[in-house]
C-alpha cells in the first residue's frame, strides 16, 4: 500500500522582537530624522510633518534622508541607519504605497 506525505507549503516566519525605542521626554531643541524612500507622496508627507512639529516645538532641527532605488525597491541599509541615529536624536520615515 502506498502512503502520501502532505506537507506544509508556507514558511514559518522568523519573527524577531525589537522593543520600541525610549519616547523623548521633548522635541524642543532636538534633531530629527525625516527618512524618505523614495516611494511617491512621501516626500510630501514628511514635509507636512515637519511643518507641524516645527509650530508646536521650538528650535526643532530636521535633516533630510533618503533610501537608494535597487532595481524596482527604494531600500535603506544598516549603515544608513547607524548614521541616523549618530546625528538625530528621533526619525519619522515614510513607507507605504
């Protein structure tokens, strides 16, 4: 008598938990990452995010970031990220379609 073996065709997923970063107390005089990929509109909103935080929280600073196109993906990379957070104390970043 033959036997059959099913399997299971989805892959188990490797999840790894990061606990979230310590909230800042204040945004007040702090440098903040707006990370841009690439993807349209996204500039936009990290513009209108900035003008907003920059009414509510005096001498707020904002630097500019943004991933690089590899073939159809906009991708950021671990050395892009160690750079963010050697020169900003927090980072806003866009990602949705």
């Amino acid at each position: 008598m033959a036997t059959l073996e099913f399997l299971n065709p989805v892959a188990e997923i490797d999840r790894k938990r990061v606990p979230p970063a310590r909230r800042l107390d204040s945004l007040e005089g702090k440098t903040i990452a707006l990370y841009w990929n690439l993807k349209a509109g996204g500039d936009i909103a990290l513009a209108a995010a900035a003008e907003e935080l920059a009414k509510r929280h005096p001498g707020i600073r904002f630097r500019h970031y943004s991933g690089y196109v590899s073939g159809a993906s906009k991708l950021g990379n671990a050395e892009e990220a160690r750079k963010i957070a050697s020169e900003c104390d927090a980072a806003i970043g866009t990602s949705a379609d």
